[in-house]
C-alpha cells in the first residue's frame, strides 16, 4: 500500500498549476500562494536519486524563492531519504497514515450524543469561506483564512474530489473537511477540523465518513489520511481506517 500511496502523491503534485519532472522527481508548484505545504515535491516509486538529481530539484524551488520540501512513503522509495540528507535536508515530521476501504467503512450519521449531524456540501462562496474560516480556527491558526483557501476548497469540490460540513446552529460551519480527487485508486482526505466549541459532538466522524463514502461511489477502492495525536486517530479507525504505513515531510533550509 506503500505504493499505492506514493503513486497517488505522484498524480496529486501533477495536478498542480506546474509540475516539474526532475531526476525521479515530481514537484508541484501553485504560484498563487509561496506556502511549502502546497509547493512541494515527491519521488516516483523505487527512485534511486544521484547528488546532481537533487541538486537539480533543489534549483525548481530555489529559481522560484520556493523553500526545497518533500512529502513521500519511505517505504516506497527507500534510497531517497539518504539521498536528501546527503544533500542537507533535515526531517521535517514523520506521519503515520490510516486506510480505508469500501469492506471497512463504519457510515456515521449521528452525533457523539446520538443526535443526527446533517453533512452538507458547501454551495456558495460565503460557505466555502465559512469552511475555510472553521479550518483555520480547528487548526489554531496554522494557516489564516484567505480568498486563496476558499477558491482552493471550491476547486477540490470541483474537480472530482469532495468538501463537506457541518452547520453550526447559527448558520456558519462547526467543523469540516475536504478530499482530493481519487488518483490511482485512491484518494487523500485533509484537512479534518472541528472548531473548538463543537467538539465533542461527532463532527469530525460525521464528515470524514460522508466524505469516504463519497470516494468510493466514484470509484476509489481505498482512502487514505494522515493523524496528530491518538483522539484523531480513535476518530478515524470508528469509522473504519486502519494503520498502513507512514509519510516523511522533509526540508532544506538556506
């Protein structure tokens, strides 16, 4: 599954605005934002880079005052983390990630009090907005809320992949999250936030399931995510997402 994972973050990073192919490299640039959790680059599976590969990787980020980041499956590609430390890189985080399948999915459709949760797909602008905004506060500020999110959240929804939520009693968005589009028979949900008062009451079940659901009626034979923190973690697997592997997130600073 390893592999599977990694050749998803392959065609995720060539749906990018750009995407560069360098030395067993896939880097994907958006030049509407500098953020390096979106401008990032990727191994194909089993790539053996030489020094001059990554120094060639390194110049897309540099030549694009871009900091030289990588997210990938290890596993998949074993000689590339040696690869980049022989270059400088330094481990940024390293992130255990859950999978589901269409046998493994538990639906959800009701509250941590056993009250129903309505799930909804954002519509307008004010509520992709709103979903961006709640993001922004479930994740303590990370990243601020810009028109920037908001259009990235409508392209998602937009182009195959999924975005939904749930309506807080005064009308804006209590917790949600988002799903790319399936790719090698897979897909990728991020992002799962609930704000902090509404906690507790199976937000985060409620869309992350709906979301899964979703995938799979398009076709994707698996879904898969990244966790912080085992309370996620026991979110997810009620759902049906089981341990598979892990991702390292790996930089080059100046």
């Amino acid at each position: 599954m390893d592999t599977h994972v990694q050749s998803f973050a392959v065609a995720h990073l060539r749906r990018r605005p750009v995407a560069v192919e360098t030395g067993g490299f896939v880097a994907g640039f958006d030049p509407a934002t500098p953020s390096p959790y979106v401008n990032y680059a990727t191994p194909l599976p089993g790539a053996r880079p030489t020094p001059d590969d990554v120094r060639a990787l390194v110049g897309t980020f540099r030549e694009r005052g871009l900091l030289p980041r990588l997210e990938f499956a290890p596993d998949a590609a074993p000689a590339v983390e040696a690869a980049l430390r022989g270059a400088g890189f330094t481990v940024e985080e390293v992130h255990p990630y859950l999978v589901c399948t269409p046998a493994t999915l538990i639906p959800r459709s009701s509250g941590g009090g056993g009250t129903a949760l309505l799930v909804e797909t954002p519509v307008s602008e004010e509520e992709y907005a709103a979903v961006d905004a709640a993001l922004s506060e479930s994740f303590e500020g990370a990243f601020a809320p810009t028109a920037h999110g908001t259009a990235r959240l409508r392209r998602t929804q937009e182009s195959g992949g999924g975005v939904r939520f749930v309506r807080a009693p005064d009308g804006s968005c209590a917790g949600g999250a988002s799903c790319s589009a399936p790719a090698v028979g897979t897909a990728e949900l991020a992002g799962v936030g609930t704000r902090p008062a509404f906690r507790g009451r199976g937000i985060a079940g409620a869309v992350t399931a709906a979301l899964t659901g979703a995938m799979f009626g398009r076709g994707a034979e698996s879904v898969w995510l990244e966790f912080s923190g085992e309370g996620s973690r026991r979110v997810y697997e009620r759902v049906g997402y089981r341990p598979q592997g892990t991702r390292l997130y790996m930089r080059l600073e100046a």
